[in-house]
C-alpha cells in the first residue's frame, strides 16, 4: 500500500474517532501522534522539497504542532527558537520529540497570543543574540494572527527568509487535514521590490551622502527587475562625482542616467526621475560646459574659455559650498567661498589683459609706474606696506588693490567708501586665513563663516549685474535634485 492510501485510510479512521470524552478526545490525540503523524511526515518529505541551507529557525507555535514539526523536518536547521504563549507551551514536548532536536540545537520563548510587539521585539532579541546572521528563516504557520503578523513584519525588516506551511484547516477538529499540508517559501517583498532598501538609499541621497546611495541603488538594480535604480545609481554617481570636480566621470554617469530615463518614459515606466528629466538634461548641458573648459589642453585657451563661462565656474562653486554648508563643514564652504572671490578678481583683471598668474599691465591704458603709484597711494589708506614694483603673480587682496587703482566697476559699484571696502575685505580674508584648510590652525564657526559668505555674495552677485550674467538659471540648473 502506498503512502498516500495508507495516509488516507487513517485519516478517516482518525477523523470519525469518537470524541465525546475526554478519554476518548486522548485516544484520537495519540492516534493522531503515534500512527497518523509518522505516515503526514513521510508523504509531506516526498512531495515538498527544500533546496536551500537552513542555519538558523525561528518558529510561532500555535494551537498545532504538526506545522513546526513539517518546517524543521524539511529545513533540518543548525540552530532553533520556538515562540510560544502559556496556552501552546505544553505542545512544545511534541515538537522536540518528534523532530529530535537536541537540547544544544533550540531555546524557546514566551510571549503574550496578542502581543504583537513582544513577539516582534522577541524576534529582533533572538536575532541580535544570533550575530545578525544572513542565513536565517522565519516561520510564521503558527500562532494567533496577531502573531503571524508581527512574525512577518519583523522577519521581513531583519532580511530573513520568510517559509509557511499551509493546507486545508479542520476547524472542529484544531488540526490540519492530513495530506493537505504544503510547504511555501514566501518572497520578502521588502527584498523583490526594495521598498526598504530603497528608503534608505534615498534618505542617504537627500543628505548628501552618494557614495552610499549608489552602493545601495547597484545593489537593487542587481536584485530587481526594474532599470530604474539603475537610473538611480548613475545620478548618484554623477552627483558624487561632481562634488568631487571629478567632471568626466559626471558628465558619462550623467549622461546614462538620462538614456536609461529615456527609455523608462517611452516604455510609460513611471521612474522617479521622470518629474526631474528637464533639469536633469540641463545638468548634463552645463556639466558638458565644464567638461570642455577643464579638458582643454591649451593652457591659455582654458583660460579664456574659463573666463568667458565664468558664470558657470562660480555657479559650480557656490552650489558645491552650500551643500557643505548644509553638511554643516563650514570650513570646505569658506574654502569654496574664498575660490570664488578668486574668480572674480582674476576675471575682472583678465579683462584688462592681466593673467594674474603672469601678469602683464601693458593693456590697462595705464603707465606701469602711474598704476604703482595708484596701487601705493591705496596702501596708505588701508595701512598696507609700500612696494616697489608690481608683483607678476597677483595674489587675491593684491589683485583687488589693482582693480581699485584701475577704478573697475567691481570696486567702484560696491556701496561704501573705497578704504572701507578693502578693510572689509582684507579683515575678512585674514580670518579665512587663519583656518585649518588655508594657512592656520582655527576653526571656522558659523557666526563668522556667514560674515564672510555675505561679503562673497555681495561681490558676487555684483560681477553677475556687471557682467550681464543670467545667475539664477545657472544656480538653478547646478542644485542638485531630491528625490
């Protein structure tokens, strides 16, 4: 006789057994354990099948212990912990007897039927207790549904595999209808769709960090079936790489992030990055800009290109020292701020023919000595040392000095007097100076780091207005997008 008609034969005979006392209701209970369970076993092992290596269990046990006997039986695992409540402890000599684990291979623990974060907070003890193993199941057949609940919620926030033995309940009889019992692996939805990992990684983006959001977007672009977090990776990638003035590698990451949005909207896929598409196309646009400037291989050719896009230089720098602002990094923020000051003074004598990295002064339409004169007569006023000759490398104060004898419109358009702007300015540069990433060893605080982002901005936006530059669409197109 084979196994299943054996089964069959038996659980009829078990299921008419009579129940009306208590003797009777133990003898169908022993029947049930001593003959029907052997042969429930058996059939359930040759018709379910386990492939993977099970090193560590946790078990809900309810009102039936057949379901944990069937799950560990299949998984054969390293190491177990039954759950149980006061009403389904005495179902646990059953588990143990029948499936032979070994008091070193299981624990148990009690918790409240209803209690549903007992449970959750039991599962997350035992897998602090464990290592935080990666191997590890969670089944969640038994127990109130209450407990099932919590049991898969906390499995699935641990990235546990989640397994459950299911078949036909008799009710009148609080058991299994023998032969009916399947066993299921359940995919942890957390894991097929990353709705978990996914938060994080966009959390880690909005703050700035996306070195980790890219490791956390490539890995679910490795596990889900979808091109968007690969979409996401690469504008994690460009971002960070763009932070770092690391242009080309921005521009490629950049560049195939917006291929794989592409085809997400002709395919109607409905990918995050679709709200932000025309800011992200004019990321690329102006990063292309930097990335003709800086890989220019003529030196004098960068230079003039670096000036006639001077807009895009500063915009770049400024959005990168507000992102370390928020970061609260005040002083990579100065240190960005003081490169912009740079910028401005160096386009402003470049527009007088002065490379201030080797200057010449023969185009401002002034005598060499007429200009040194002027440059000496403004020392005196801000209590500066004479000199005696122009210096070939210009360096910033000097070259804001030059631009007041050459009355440029970045001086003379600033509000105040002449001498009170160049002491602002030369106060201000001197605490920058004093900070740990110039010349010093101070720290730059907040009350002082936003003295010196005002008078940048002030000579800033001035340069803009003198310049003729449009600084809001490019301070708009280099912010950096969230999600």
């Amino acid at each position: 006789m084979s196994v299943f008609n054996r089964l069959m034969e038996k659980s009829q005979y078990w299921k008419n057994m009579n129940r009306s006392s208590a003797e009777q209701i133990k003898a169908s209970e022993d029947y049930y354990k001593n003959e029907l369970m052997p042969d429930i076993i058996e059939y359930f092992l040759e018709n379910n099948k386990f492939e993977g290596i099970c090193e560590n269990l946790i078990l809900t046990l309810g009102k039936s212990y057949e379901p944990l006997v069937l799950s560990i039986l299949i998984t054969k695992p390293k190491r177990v912990r039954i759950i149980h409540t006061d009403e389904s402890k005495h179902l646990l000599d059953n588990v143990i007897e029948i499936t032979g684990l070994k008091p070193s291979q299981y624990s148990t623990a009690l918790v409240d039927a209803v209690d549903s974060i007992k449970l959750y907070r039991t599962i997350k003890e035992t897998y602090e207790e464990w290592g935080r193993p990666e191997n590890i199941y969670v089944d969640f057949t038994g127990g109130t549904k209450a407990m099932s609940g919590a049991c898969a919620m906390a499995a699935a926030l641990i990235n546990a595999n989640l397994i459950y033995i299911g078949g036909k309940q008799l009710e009148h009889l609080k058991k299994p209808d023998p032969g009916t019992e399947k066993f299921y692996e359940i995919d942890n939805p957390y894991n097929v769709f990353g709705d978990w990992d996914r938060e994080q990684a966009i959390s880690l983006f909005n703050n700035m960090d996306y070195v980790s959001a890219g490791r956390i977007f490539e890995e679910l672009d490795r596990k889900v079936d979808t091109k968007e977090y690969l979409s996401l990776k690469c504008l994690a990638l460009a971002y960070s790489a763009w932070d770092s003035l690391d242009i080309n590698s921005a521009v490629s990451n950049l560049t195939r992030c917006l291929d794989v949005v592409e085809c997400g909207d002709k395919s109607k896929r409905k990918y995050i990055l679709l709200d932000h598409k025309e800011k992200l196309i004019k990321q690329l646009e102006f990063v292309r800009v930097l990335e003709k400037i800086f890989c220019s291989s003529s030196s004098k050719r960068k230079k003039e290109m670096i000036f006639e896009s001077i807009g895009h230089i500063i915009a770049n720098l400024y959005q990168n020292a507000m992102r370390r602002e928020k970061q609260e990094k005040y002083e990579l923020a100065a240190l960005l701020l003081y490169r912009i000051l740079e910028a401005i003074e160096q386009k402003r004598l470049w527009n007088y023919g002065i490379d201030t990295s080797n200057a010449d002064f023969s185009k401002t339409g002034m005598s060499e000595p007429d200009l040194l004169q002027k440059v000496n007569t403004i020392h005196e006023k801000i209590k500066f040392r004479r000199i005696n000759t122009l210096e070939l490398k210009i360096g910033l104060m000097d070259g804001y000095i030059l631009l007041a004898a050459l009355e440029d419109d970045i001086i003379t358009k600033k509000p105040g007097k002449e001498k009170d702007k160049l002491c602002e300015l030369s106060d201000k540069v001197n605490a920058r100076n004093k900070s740990i990433f110039a010349h010093g060893f101070e720290f730059i605080d907040k009350v002082n780091y936003n003295k010196f982002k005002k008078m940048v901005e002030e000579y800033m936006n001035l340069l803009f207005d003198v310049e003729g530059i449009n600084s809001n669409e490019l301070f708009s197109v280099c912010e950096f997008i969230k999600l």
